[in-house]
C-alpha cells in the first residue's frame, strides 16, 4: 500500500464531471454508486485507501451552487482507477440520498471532487502488520477499501474487522466483506454484531458500547489489542466514542487510533460551539492562499472564515460544512481562530496548525489561511 502523500504536496481539489456506469442495491436503503474514470483523469483520481469523493448535483437545492455530499470510496487502492465506487444510505429528508437511492440510473453524469480526506493510515505499513477496525452501518465503506488494500498488498498483514449493524438486511457490502474472508481466510477475521435483530449463532445482539467494547476485544485479540499497529474507528459519533474510550482503557495508544465520524445530528455529539462575542473583534479579515492565488477579503460579522472566502472564491475546497468530512482544512499562518466543532482532525493535525474553514471564526483582526499545504 501506498503511503499517504504529506500534507506539503496536498493536490489542488476540483470537481469534474464523471459518468455513473452502474447503481447496485445493497440494501432496501442503500445503493453502491460507481463511477467511470477517463484515461486522462486517472492521476487526478488516485486516491488513498480510506478517502472519500464529495459529489455535486447541479440545480438541487434551491441555492443555486447545487447539493454537495461527501461518500467514502469502498474499491481497493489503484495507481490507474478507472473506477470508482461510493456507497450511499438514503437518510430520512436527504436530498442526495433520496436522488441516489430512488432515481439515478447508469448514465446519469455527477460532479465529483477529486479524492479528499486522511482517515486511514498516515505512515507506510509494517509489514506483516496486525490492523484492526470498528465500524457502524455504512461506517464500513471506507474501511473496506483500507483492509482490501492492506491484504491484497501485503501477503503476511493481518486484518480485524467488527461492525455493528441494526438487521441482516441493513448491512450493506454484506457480500463484499465475505468475499475477503473467503480470499484470505486465515488473515481476515470478521465479527458481525446486530443492535436490532436476535441471531441463531455468533454473538448476541445489542448495541456496540464501551463496556461491551471492553469485553470482546480481549477475547477475540487476546494479548494482542494494545500490539495491533493500527484501529481504524467509523460511523456514528457515539460509536467512535465509545470504541476510542474502550481501546484507551485496554492500552492502546493515541498514536494508533484513527477515526472517522458519519454521524453527528443524532444528539449524541455536543452541540456546536459559539463564538464568544468578547472574543470576536469588531472588524476581521482573512487573507486565503489556493491553488496558488492569494487574496485578503473582509470577515463579516457571524461569518465562517470558509464563507468569507466563497464570496470572493467559488473555488474553495468544501463540502458537509459540519465539521466531519474535513475537505475545507487549511494550515493556520497568522492569527487566532474559534472552531464551533471538529470531528474530522486529528490531535496531531491541530498541534501541526490545521484548522477546519468551515467551522473556523475570526479571533484576531487578521488570520491568513493556507488551503494548498
């Protein structure tokens, strides 16, 4: 497997627009959505196992720039992706979701961003390495990218996949993850749990907490938890949580956790943090440095410092706006900011200086933002 790019040589993201070949269904909710690739777009497209595609659907919305959505890519690692694949649940009110599941057919042509996003593995791995993954619902389409990758790239690297699910019948890429336990039977461990359905074998059902955490990982990873080189953590904040705390109190150290979070409007995050108007000067400006360019706009009042930038550059990497896919972070050169909330950096991304535009408010009279680093 290809070892993340430094955030140094970060790619200028923009959207082009690419062909839908084949829309499966997956689940009575859920369809996995893939898309061609031209030969001439290919390296704009490489992507690393873990990433994810913002898509755009122009005329939707009623805002006039469309609806943007962002979906982790489920296919293996590719030096020359002719294709890609998303997997999309429909949610109750999504207007992507809903489009995705209920209407669009082989085809269809979207817009999609060039692949973004660092959840995965931020060094190369060891080889041989032991890997190890919790996810929840359609946490799982990124992971599967990341343990399909490290298997089919490492002939001795082990791989440790539990997901929690509501029914059978939800679980999306149920045959997918069979069919890696079928092709690599001895380094693929899969262990299904369901919140909402009673099982004739396996485990019991019930929700994926901590505590319950706390027991089953011991067991199926004895002495093992602590030495595992890498957890990937991904779907609903709660669950991440919950998964993180419980890998704390068994010894596992910060340094090997890594984490994505699908869901955070289920009331289980804290709510978002206002900026406290002592400590928002009257008058801000940002100056923003993209794909090269750099240009110095005025805050106004309330405003994101990502909003501030939209107004003057249309062009400006974005997404969700909520915090979680991290498609708008940008190195912090000058000034202070106030994040409302951050669920898509890691620690070490804030101590290095990277911030999420999106969620990103004036504490000083000047902040400058680099988005190309």
């Amino acid at each position: 497997m290809t070892a993340p790019a430094p955030a140094a040589s970060r790619q200028q993201a923009a959207f082009h627009p690419l062909t839908v070949v084949r829309v499966e269904r997956l689940t009575e909710d859920a369809v996995a959505l893939t898309f061609a690739v031209p030969a001439e777009l290919r390296e704009a497209y490489r992507f690393h196992a873990g990433q994810h595609l913002a898509i755009r659907r122009r005329g939707a919305g009623g805002n006039g720039g469309g609806v943007r959505r962002t979906y982790s890519i489920c296919s293996p690692e590719s030096a020359d992706p002719a294709e890609l694949t998303v997997g999309v649940r429909e949610v109750a009110g999504g207007e992507f979701s809903t489009y995705a599941n209920r209407e669009l057919t082989a085809g269809d042509v979207l817009e999609v961003l060039t692949p973004a996003g660092r959840f995965g593995l931020r060094e190369r791995p060891r080889p041989g390495g032991h890997y190890a993954a919790i996810v929840g619902g359609s946490g799982i389409t990124p992971v599967l990218s990341i343990a399909a990758t490290l298997l089919a790239g490492d002939p001795q690297a082990r791989f440790c996949l539990v997901r929690s699910d509501r029914t059978a019948l939800s679980t999306m890429f149920l045959e997918e993850a069979a069919d890696l336990k079928d092709r690599w039977p001895e380094r693929f461990q899969l262990v299904q749990t369901l919140s909402r359905e009673e099982t004739q074998a396996g485990l019991e059902s019930g929700r994926l907490d901590e505590g319950r955490l706390e027991r089953l990982l011991p067991a199926l990873l004895p002495d093992t938890v602590a030495a595992v080189d890498g957890w990937f953590l991904c779907g609903p904040y709660g669950l991440v949580q919950g998964a993180e705390r419980a890998l704390r109190t068994l010894g596992v150290a910060r340094r090997r956790i890594h984490q994505e979070i699908f869901h955070v409007d289920d009331g289980s995050a804290p709510p978002p943090v206002a900026p406290s108007a002592d400590r928002t000067p009257d008058q801000a400006s940002v100056t923003a440095t993209l794909d090269g360019r750099s240009g110095n706009w005025e805050v106004r009042p309330g405003e994101t410092l990502l909003e501030a930038v939209l107004r003057n550059r249309s062009d400006a990497p974005y997404a969700c706006k909520g915090g979680v896919c991290g498609t708008c972070r940008a190195f912090l050169v000058e000034g202070e900011v106030r994040m409302e909330r951050n669920f898509a950096l890691e620690p070490d991304e804030l101590e290095a200086g990277y911030v999420l535009a999106c969620q990103s408010h004036p504490a000083t009279e000047r902040v400058e933002l680099d988005f190309d680093r």
